[in-house]
C-alpha cells in the first residue's frame, strides 16, 4: 500500500516537473535580464547576479554581449568581474577581451541543466513503471508458487 502511494507520488511529481520545466526556463530569463538591468555598484541585487554567474559559469542572459544593453554598461562594451573565467587575469572593461569571460548566456546554461532534469524525470518515469511491473509479477510468481505447494501437500499425505 505504502509503496503505491510513494509510486504514485514519484510519478506525480515527474510528470508536474517535466511540464513546469519550460515555465521555470521563461522565468529564468526574465529574472536574469531584470537582475541586469538592476544591476549598479550600490544594490543588493549585483551579489545574486554576481553568484549566478560564477557558479553557472556564464555571463549575461542570452550571452556576454547582453551586458552591453544595459543602464550599469552605459553604452560601453563591459562585463562584471563575475563573468571572468579567472579572476586574476581578467580584463573585463574596455577593450574587453572574450578569451577572458564565459561567452555563453546564463539562460542558455540553465536551459542545458533543465534538459539534463527532464531526461531525469522520464528516466524516473520509466524506472517506476518498470519497477511495478516487476514487482506485479514477483507477487504473481510467489503467489503461484504457494499454490502449487498447497497441492502437493494436499496430495502428500494420501501417497502416505
């Protein structure tokens, strides 16, 4: 009973995920492009931008040039220091060197990451059903199996 409310479960939260995932990739680019154009050397906001990039390895939201459009750029071709691939030998202001920043766009990174999850989903999917239909038949061996015991033990004392 546990195991077909849990299987129930399992299979209910793939399938939301695997259909919510395109929502959660057109929020993704929204926040990113909002968290950009918020961005200036006073707000909060640079830390969370700031770690998103570092950690996804990725610079801007569709890609690098998209710093470019916004109020904190002022029209330069510039990136924040979080876009660089190595702190320390980074030039990322004027003239900005792209050998030195992650090229690719955070929402192109993230939307690689939901792919990798909604393979995950239909793999858990699969497993799941895969599962129960081995479980169903296990039971309907062990079942049989005690069946035939019974007639046979049925039949052992008469041979006695």
């Amino acid at each position: 009973m546990v195991y077909g409310f849990t299987l129930v479960f399992v299979l209910l939260f793939c399938i939301i995920g695997f259909f919510y995932t395109p929502h959660m990739n057109g929020v993704m680019r929204i926040g990113v492009r909002n968290f950009m154009q918020n961005y200036n050397a006073k707000s909060v906001i640079n830390i969370y931008i700031d770690a998103l990039q570092m950690q996804l390895k990725c610079c801007g939201a569709e890609d690098y040039t998209s710093w470019f459009r916004t109020s904190w750029a002022d029209g330069l071709k510039i990136v924040p220091a979080s876009c660089c691939k190595n702190l320390k030998y980074c030039h990322n202001l004027e003239p900005l060197i792209v050998a030195d920043i992650h090229e690719k766009g955070c929402y192109k990174v993230f939307d690689n990451y939901s792919t990798i999850v909604n393979a995950s989903y239909i793999g858990t999917i699969i497993g799941s059903i895969i599962t129960q239909f081995i479980a169903i038949a296990s039971a309907i061996k062990m079942a049989l199996r005690y069946r035939a015991i019974r007639v046979i033990d049925s039949v052992a004392p008469v041979l006695q």
